[in-house]
C-alpha cells in the first residue's frame, strides 16, 4: 500500500479539517485523514477548510491569511488593493502560491497578487513552512521556504453526505457590500459519464473602493475619501477530469484572469489627484496525469503554460516616460516517481523544466529569459510513532537576455531534514523537529531593471530551524469538546539579502551585501463544544512573534532594527456559535507597531491596530428529494469600532463595512 504522499481526504459536514475521515477513491488509495497529516507533520503545517469561512467569519484571502500563524501580510487598502504574503520574514518572493497543485510564477517581480483569488471558489488553504510530508510532489515546490496551497473545488468529487458524484449540480451566489462592491459567482458541474466530468466557473468583482478615511496634519484634520479607485475584476475556469481506468486520471485546467483598475497612490496633503491606471491580464493552461502501476509504484505527470500581460498609464505625465507593459510567458512541466518498497520507507524522484521570459515596450528593455532545472530526491522513513523525512534538491538556473549582458548562472545543492515523533502511545502529542537549507534566484526586476537591476547578483541563501509540538487531548466521549494546540520556535538565517542602494540621487542599484536574523514563535489552538445536539461553540486562534532583524553589519546605526513591515506581535481570534436560528460568529485580528523603512526613520512608524468583525448566517432548505436546495443567506460587517490603521504606510484601509451574501 502506498503510504501518506497518495493522501486524498474529504472533509465532513462543517468543514472542520480536524474530523476529517479517509475514503476510498477509484484511482488512489487513503491511508490517512488530514486531521493525521496536520497532527503527525513533521514540519508546521497549518490547514483551513471551506466550512472555517463561516465559522471564523472569514470573507476574502487576506482575511483567512491572517488565521495562519507567521503570516504577514502587505495589503494596499480595499477591494482592488494588491495582497502580498511573507512567511516568518522570509519575504515574498521566498514564499510560493501553490494552484492546484502548480506553484504559480511571477518572474518580474517575484510576488504572487493573492488578492485575485477569491475564497468562494476555494476548498482548501494549507500553509507548509519547510518541506511537505506529502513527498509525491514538483521540485520547484520543495525549493520554497514556505508554501501556501491553494485548492479549488475540484471536478468528480463526491460532495458533503454524498458517497459518489452526482450527475450535475449548480451554485450560484452574489455579494453586494459597501463602496459599491458587487460580486456575482456561478460554479456548474456535470459528470458526461462515470468517467468523464467537466465544471465550470465564474465570477466578476466590481468596486468603487471610494472610502472614507481621516487626514491628519498636525493641527489640521479632514475627512477625505479614495480617489481614482475603481476596479473591475473577472475570472474564468474551465476543468475536466477524465478517470481513464481504475488506477490512473487525467485532469485539466484553463484559466483567464482580467483586473482593469485604477491605482489611488499614497496619500498626500492638500490634493487627492491621481489618474494612474493598471490593466492585469493572465491565462494558463494546465494538464495533471496521475497513474499507480501496483501498491509499489506510481507516476505523477504535470506541465503548464502561462501568459501574462501588464498595462500601467499615467495620465498626468504628458509625455507618458513612466508608462509601461510587460508581457511575461513561462513553459513548465514536472514529474514525480514515487517507489514504496516497504510499509515503512517510501521514496520519491521529482524532476522539474521551466522556461520564463519577460519583455516590456520600455526602450532600456533586454528581454531575458531563463532556463530552470529542478530535480529532488526524497526518503521518508515511517513506524506508527516516528516519521523521518530527508531530502535533496539540486537546482541549475541558466540566464540570458537577447540584447544586452545578461544574469550569472546559478547552481546549488539543498539539504533538508526533518522529524516528527509521538510522545506517547494512547496520546495525540507530537514533536517535531526540522532543517531546510534554500536559496532564492534574483528576480528579473533585481537584475536587470534600468536604474536600478544588477546582473552581478548571487542568489538569497536561507536556513531554517524548526523545533515544534502538536497536542490533542483524547476526547471522552463523541460529544466530548475536541480541541488541538500547536507551537513552534524556530530561527531563520538569511546570507547575500538582496537590497537595493542608491548610487547617486536618481540612480539605485541591487547589490548582496544584506543578512537578516528571525527568532520567533507560532501559536496555535482551536476548539468546539457541542452544547446542544443542534447546537454548537466553536473558538479558535493565532498568534506569532517575530523579531526579524537586520544582522549586516555590527557598526552600522541600524543593526539589530526590525524589518520594515514586520510586526513583532501578531494575532487572530473567533468565537462561534452555531444554532437552529441564527448562526453567529465573532472575529478579531490585529498587529503591533511596524517600522515603513529598515532604517526607523523619523514619521515612518506605522501604529498597531485590532480590527473587530461579526458574521450572522442562516440556511434554509428548499424542496424535496431531487428537488432538495439550500439557500445560504448572510451578513458581514466588518471593522466594527471604525477604527483607522494603515498595513503598508500612507495607504489607509476601509473603516467600517457591511456586506450581505446570497448562496444557493
């Protein structure tokens, strides 16, 4: 039997992941539940399940990422702001978005947008910091520091209290909320035969984003509102998933993204005027064949091509210097074997290609393009206590541009280690221990952008160091409370930082020169109640300290400061309570202080903030038999003491919001 990197779990009725239960599926074989993965990982690993949206009062991306300790997140205000995510202050280009099972690619910059992916099309968001006990997975997954994976509802799965598919099935819902938010969404499955099924989706965000904030200038203050913020937002996919015998499946994707939004800027004294524009543009295609020839052997095959178009305007420079449109395109493919010669050991060879190239209208364009080889090699070794987990991962970047010099070549070997063990014997306790040495490859920004790139970069090289323990006590009786406890200490080393220097006053350029230290702690804990048997408490939250520091050098004024937009404390809470009337949730999340520059200057702190939301949602059913509907009715509002606070410095966020949500 092939053990845990088959994995494939469904969750029960709520969502919660951690009463998931296994099942049996044509192609693949469960050997354990989630609930086991997240319990016995031997690095931290933190999942949240579509039933959690409610029950922790969660309405977009940034909202669930503030429930995943270690999390920090860089959001530009509203509805269209751009939502960037670091990991224990790795920063963002060190933390990879995993799509469906794709580590999406951003070659120019090296920041995945999260903000473009809505939760109502999303199953599951699991974050892996170090390396994934699921070993049957693409090397260029095993290169990252930190891992948030994105699942969507898949094609030809049996739903809640289903035991098989069925044959079609439609949800549809639409949101309306202050600033003038509107969101319809559609999602329509169908299975064309017991072996071929095809879904489709939908969904278009508009948004004005025009809200209200307070200006202060020493003794002036006014109350303004955000200017040139409209966005229109849509996204489009297409699946299928085709079960060509019992033992193999393959499956596909095609994806078009369109944001066409105007940018309000930093806020400014005395004039609001701004008239910049950002068109956005993305499209993928993605196929994914999965075949297991015995209980020993299986392969994993995967390969995708991207496209991606940006547009920026500003309309207040005449002469149209600061325009500019890059197009970027990007050819993938990957395969895993995986050989479980025991019940104990199973092995795993991940071999990865990429091409990325990016060009712009700008006339300093040099149009690079690079050539990527990733291959791992994984052992895990496991008993019903011990789980050991050992890998290396080899990875050749080759750089060129088609005009000009272009960036060094790159070559490095990547070891990790990781353990986990079960304290006691008739305990859900755990500890874990982990290593995972990485490195970064300089984005194309970093090395080549005009005034700024330098192709003489070295990578980011990064350590990491894990020390954990999961707990959950054994539940007396089936109406017991369930709850789980995690923690985790760690400490991060990164050598040969990227940072970017100013050669003169109209010139900056990239140069290693950087070291940055992280010491901090992850906190966990979730609980429910059953009070009632039609009622129900649950509670959960998070909290980190991160002290990420600047190590470069021992003379310099600003050694040992923190990070710019690095919180030391952060945090997120909710209580629940589900019953036959309505159901309520409430929900806090918060950060302390941060610093806008790695030097603290002077009128560059950001205050901390807690913002306070509540969630009331009913269901009513509709129908009969093959006529049977539910209909989700609820309301969010959001910020609820209107409080005024800033994530990135001089982009204010939204004070108090509502939104009402309608699902059948």
């Amino acid at each position: 039997m092939l053990a845990c990197p088959l994995c494939v779990a469904a969750q029960t009725a709520g969502g919660d992941t951690l009463d998931a239960k296994a099942e049996q599926l044509p192609s693949l074989t469960v050997t354990e539940s989630r609930r086991q993965q997240q319990l016995r990982s031997t690095a931290p690993l933190h999942v949240l399940g579509h039933g959690d949206w409610l029950q922790m009062g969660l309405t977009d991306m940034a909202g669930a990422l503030h429930r995943l300790p270690g999390i920090t997140l860089r959001d530009y205000g509203g509805a269209g702001g751009m939502k960037t995510v670091s990991v224990r202050g790795f920063g963002a280009q060190h933390t990879g978005v995993s799509y469906d099972g794709l580590l999406l690619s951003e070659c120019q910059s090296g920041e995945i947008d999260v903000s473009r992916y809505s939760l109502d099309n999303v199953e599951q968001l699991s974050l892996i910091v170090g390396d994934n006990d699921d070993i049957f997975i693409p090397a260029r997954q095993a290169s990252m520091a930190a891992t948030l994976n994105i699942e969507t509802w898949g094609t030809g799965r049996p739903r809640e209290g289903e035991k098989t598919p069925i044959s079609s099935a439609v949800h549809a819902q639409l949101k309306a909320g202050s600033f003038g938010y509107v969101s319809p969404y559609v999602r329509y499955e169908q299975w064309l035969s017991d072996r071929f099924a095809l879904s489709a989706m939908g969904e278009y965000v508009h948004a004005e984003n025009d809200y209200p904030f307070t200006l202060r200038n020493v003794t002036l203050t006014t109350r303004e509102r955000r200017t040139n913020s409209r966005m229109n937002q849509g996204h489009a996919e297409l699946n299928f998933l085709w079960k060509t015998d019992s033992k193999g499946e393959l499956a596909g994707k095609a994806y078009y993204y369109d944001n066409d939004r105007q940018l309000p800027g930093q806020v400014r004294y005395y004039t609001n005027l701004s008239n910049e524009t950002l068109h956005d543009r993305n499209a993928f295609g993605q196929l994914r064949f999965q075949t297991r020839w015995n209980d020993r052997w299986a392969l994993k095959w995967q390969g995708r091509a991207t496209w991606s178009e940006s547009r920026y305007n500003d309309g207040l420079v005449a002469s149209q210097v600061q325009d500019g449109n890059y197009w970027q395109r990007e050819y993938y493919t990957t395969a895993c074997l995986l050989y479980a010669p025991t019940d104990r050991w199973t092995l795993d060879y991940s071999a990865d290609y990429s091409y990325a190239s990016l060009n712009s209208s700008l006339t300093t364009d040099t149009r690079p393009y690079r050539h990527t080889l990733l291959q791992s090699v994984t052992a895990k070794y496991r008993t019903g206590r011990l789980t050991v987990l050992g890998r290396l991962l080899v990875s050749l970047y080759l750089n060129g541009a088609r005009t000009g010099a272009s960036a060094r070549d790159m070559r490095r070997l990547s070891p990790s280690l990781s353990a986990s063990y079960k304290v006691l014997s008739d305990e859900e306790l755990y500890v874990r221990a982990s290593y995972k040495n990485i490195f970064r490859a300089p984005t194309f920004n970093e090395s080549y952008f005009f005034h700024y790139g330098s192709t003489n970069l070295k990578p980011e090289s990064t350590d990491q160091m894990n020390i954990g323990v999961t707990y959950q006590p054994r539940r007396a009786t089936g109406r017991s409370p369930l709850y789980t406890f995690t923690l985790d200490a760690y400490m991060n080393h990164v050598e040969d930082k990227i940072v970017g220097v100013p050669f003169n006053m109209f010139v900056w350029t990239c140069i290693n020169v950087g070291k940055v230290r992280t010491l901090g702690l992850d906190a966990t804990a979730k609980g429910s109640w059953t009070l009632t048997d039609r009622q129900q408490l649950t509670a959960s939250g998070n909290y980190s300290l991160q002290r990420v520091q600047n190590r470069t050098n021992p003379e310099s004024a600003y050694y040992g400061n923190q990070l710019a937009y690095m919180p030391v404390h952060s945090g997120a809470c909710s209580v629940g309570w589900m019953n036959p009337w309505v159901n309520v949730t409430l929900s806090g999340e918060g950060v302390s202080r941060r610093w806008g520059t790695n030097e603290h200057y002077d009128e560059t702190q950001i205050d901390g903030y807690f913002e306070l939301g509540a969630t009331v949602w009913k269901t009513f059913t509709l129908g009969h038999g093959k006529r049977k509907r539910s209909l989700e009715v609820r309301f969010d509002l959001k910020n609820l003491l209107d409080k005024q606070y800033e994530i990135v410095r001089l982009y204010p966020m939204p004070g108090r919001s509502w939104m009402v949500t309608v699902k059948i």
